[in-house]
C-alpha cells in the first residue's frame, strides 16, 4: 500500500466525468489499497478516485456513526445513487482537494447506492445522515461536481474548527 498525492483546485481531473471502471483486477484493488491508506492519512471520511488524479468511478468511505463505534469502511464501484429520500438537510462540508474552506450543502436525507465491491459483485448500500451525505459528496466527485458548487454559503473557517470536519 503506498500512500498517493491528493490532488487539489484548480487541478483539471477534478473537473472531469471520471471512467467508468471495467477491469477488476489486480490494479484496481491496488488503487482502492492507496486510496484507503491516503484517506485515513489525510485524515479524511472519504476520497473519490480523481482526488487521487485517477479518472475512474472509485470511491472509498469511511465513518463512524459514534465516535466509540469502530468505522465502517466502504469501497464502490461504478457507484449510483438509485434513490433519494423526500426530506433534505443543511450540513456543514469540507473537501481535501479544497483545502480550508467548508460551505453549507443542501443534501438528501437518506439515499442508497449501488455498485460493485473490488471483486467485482455487485452492492447495494442504505445509508443515512451523515454517511448519506458523505456519499453523496464523493460521487459528486466522479462527475466532476466539487461541494462549492452546491454550496449556499463557503467560507474559510478557524483552524481549530477544521480538525473537526469531515473530509
Ligand atoms: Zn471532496
């Protein structure tokens, strides 16, 4: 496992529709490896492949719903959010390819993805709250959307405040 170079704005890749992924190989779990290590080195809840400047539809997660839980840990491929619950709500985002910055993002409550794990079978993932909305951000990423173009508010917080947002 290696840790890999999170790539920040204005960096084309992030801009990009990524790949859709068809060989679940030898590499592919390679870059999920990376993409995990890099993620919890960050520190970060999530990280979307072109993060990591590879245009593909890979996504890893990782989060606690409690801090006294242990994490659950997510990677999907070729990920789709399916279906998308009637009730939004407002949360506070970061990103690390926007370093110090957060904004206001409007997010489904709750939504269920689907996709494939790296053996290539397919998944199927509820989620809610904030892993809905970790979800969300990270496969935003894969069609090139960043969390300040849904943001109704962006700003730059206190540094102290940083260490306790997500991504
Ligand atoms: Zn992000």
């Amino acid at each position: 496992m290696a840790i890999r170079e999170i790539v920040t704005i204005p960096e084309d890749v992030l801009r990009r529709k990524a790949h859709k992924v068809t060989n679940f190989d030898k590499d592919l779990v390679t870059l999920i490896d990376d993409m995990l290590e890099t993620m919890r080195q960050a520190p970060g809840v999530g990280l979307a492949a072109p993060q990591v400047a590879i245009s593909q539809r890979v996504i890893v997660v990782e989060y606690a719903e409690e801090k006294e839980d242990r994490p659950k840990s997510f990677a999907v491929i070729n990920p789709e959010i399916i279906k998308t619950s009637a009730e939004t709500e407002l949360g506070v985002e970061g990103c690390l390819s926007i370093p110090n910055m957060v904004g206001e993002v409007e997010r489904f409550t709750s939504v269920v993805i689907k996709g494939f794990n790296k053996m290539g079978k397919p998944v199927k993932i509820k989620t809610t709250g904030w892993l809905a909305r970790i979800f969300q951000h990270e496969v935003d990423h894969l069609d090139g959307i960043l969390f300040t173009d849904r943001a109704t508010r962006i700003w730059q917080p206190p540094q102290e405040e940083m260490a306790e947002l997500p991504e």
